[in-house]
C-alpha cells in the first residue's frame, strides 16, 4: 500500500476542490415552485454546454462514460 504525508495530500485535494468549485456552479437552496417546462430546458442545455466547454479547454478530461478527472 502506498504511504502517503496526510498534510500534503489534504493541501492537494483542497486546491482540486477549488478548481472544481470554479467549474461548476454554487449549490443553492431549493426552489419551492417547479420551473416551467421551457425554462428547464434552457438550463439543461446550458449545463451542456458549461461541461462540453470545460471539457474542450482540457479543465475536464473525461475517462469512462461516466467517469472524468481533473487534470493536475
């Protein structure tokens, strides 16, 4: 097994973490209406297209189909 510097490792996973919280958007509170059909679809696609953006500037490298990494 390998050993690892918990400190090093922990600093390592922190700055991947922010990277990743850039990506993506923030988590907010949950809408108590539903969205209308129409604006759900807009936001579908423009999530689409937020990770095809992110995965053709190489900040995303997917691996499987639905498996993906942050390059270092």
């Amino acid at each position: 097994m390998k050993e690892l510097e918990f400190e090093q490792y922990y600093t390592e996973l922190l700055e991947r973490k922010q990277r990743l919280d850039k990506l993506l958007p923030p988590a907010r509170r949950r809408r108590r209406s539903s969205r209308s059909p129409e604006e759900a679809f807009i936001l579908t696609l423009l999530d689409v297209r937020r990770w095809e953006r992110a995965v053709a500037s190489g900040k995303i490298e997917v691996t499987g189909p639905r498996e993906f990494k942050i390059p270092d």
